[in-house]
C-alpha cells in the first residue's frame, strides 16, 4: 500500500514535468524506493519558482505545512493525512555562503529525463553535484552514490571524467579515488571554485551582498514567524490551497 507521502512525490513530479527544474542527488530506480527520512532538493528556475509553490499547495491530503525561508532556499515540511511527512528544499541557485559552486543555468539546461520521466541532473552535474556536496562538508561520499555511479557505463563515466578532472585539476586514474574524502581534494576544489569568474570581481560582491541580504532577512522573518506562533500558540496550519499557498509565498526566496 502506498503513503499519501508517496501519492504527493508522484504527483508533484507530474505537476511540474513542464518547469525547468531538477531533482537533485536522486539516484532511485522508482520514487518508492527513496527512504521515508529522506528529503527533497529540487533546483528551479526562477521564472517557474511561483508554479512550483502552486503545484506545492494544490496537493491533497496535506494536513499541516510549515515553510521557512533559509539562506538562499526555502524549506517546506509537509505532514499527510496518514502522518507520513516529507521535507522539500528548494533552491534557485547552487551556492555556499555566497560562492556559487555551479552554474545553475547549465545544470538545468543540460537536464535529462530519465526513465521515470523526472527531470534530474546530467550525470557529469549530477557527480559533481554529490562530489561537492561531501567533500565540502569533510564527508566521504555515501555508499548508496558509489554504488548509483557503478551503474555507469564505461562511456558514462569517462565523460564525467573529462568534465571534472580539468575543471578541478584533479590527477586520478578512476573516479572512485574521489570518494574517500582527503585534504588534497578539498583544498583543489576550493581553489577552483574560488577562480571561476562568477567569484571574482564585481560578480563575488555581489553575490556575497545577496547572501548577507538573505541571511538577514531569513533571520528576521523566522523570528516574526515564532513571535507569532507563540501569540498565536498554535503552528502554521491551513486546509485551504489559498491558505497554503500564502504560507508558501511568505516564505519564497524571490518576491512573488
């Protein structure tokens, strides 16, 4: 039997299979397979970020909504009739503290459909995407990715192989050399990362500007929502797609 959580990921891939978007770091042969405790990552192109929270707040048996604005992303977790739950996150740009670490317009536009028709990264975004996301947090990079890469064909991997390794200067005879995390690699995707022309210059204040704007303001919206769940004392809870669709635009990254 399927959860109402599971109803909800099915409906929202299908709702949004006409949106520029990805769904990052999925690795599954069928959505039933994605573990109960798992979150959503989903990178969107701003001009579809207004449909997707429309599609968000049109779903059924959604009980209880809570949306948070956090530093350039938005965190929704939604609680289902049958007290299943999921935590989406969704995101305009891949970014960390204001350097961005790939080019969002290129992820999104060299998307694939896979079997499942869900829009997901090509695999050389989709490696680099999982590769920085642990290495960056002083992580190896978790068995289930290695064992999603393996999969590979051998053509697969080698062009992901000429994608990474000149863009991080990296000297490896496999890829799976990345996977065990080491200081060496760190350091030489910092460095990269540092010099790519989006982080230079005029392009770096700004980007950095829009992060300190953004934590300032997640920080302060987040602050109004607690002083007034405590007048209120009671949690963000709507029945109504208007109703849930305000919570979700309160909170959107960009002004809807």
């Amino acid at each position: 039997m399927t959860t109402a959580r599971y109803r909800f990921i099915n409906f929202l891939l299908k709702e949004c299979s006409g949106l520029n978007y990805v769904l990052l770091k999925y690795v599954y042969d069928d959505i039933l397979q994605i573990p109960s405790d798992e979150k959503l990552e989903i990178l969107i192109d701003k001009e579809d970020y207004k449909s997707l929270l429309y599609v968000i707040s049109s779903a059924r048996e959604i009980i209880n909504i809570k949306s948070k604005r956090n530093v350039r992303s938005q965190i929704v977790n939604i609680k289902f009739s049958d007290h299943s739950s999921l935590e989406i996150k969704i995101k305009i740009d891949i970014e960390r503290k204001g350097i961005i670490l790939m080019n969002s317009k290129h992820v999104l536009r060299a998307s694939i459909v896979n079997k499942q028709n869900i829009k997901i990264p090509a695999p050389c975004h989709q490696f680099e995407y999982i590769l920085l996301s642990g290495i960056l947090n002083r992580n190896d990079v978790e068995e289930k990715f290695r064992n999603y890469f393996r999969t590979f064909s051998f053509e697969e991997r080698s062009r992901i192989f000429a994608h990474i390794c000149p863009k991080y200067k990296f000297i490896l005879n496999v890829l799976d050399e990345l996977y065990i995390f080491s200081n060496n690699n760190y350091h030489k995707i910092v460095h990269a990362i540092e010099t790519q022309k989006q982080n230079k210059g005029w392009r770096y204040t700004f980007h950095k500007f829009v992060f300190a704007y953004d934590y300032l303001i997640s920080n302060f919206i987040r602050g109004w929502d607690h002083l007034n769940s405590k007048e209120n004392n009671s949690p963000d809870q709507s029945n109504g797609a208007s109703e849930l669709k305000n919570l979700l635009q309160r909170n959107a990254l960009i002004r809807i």
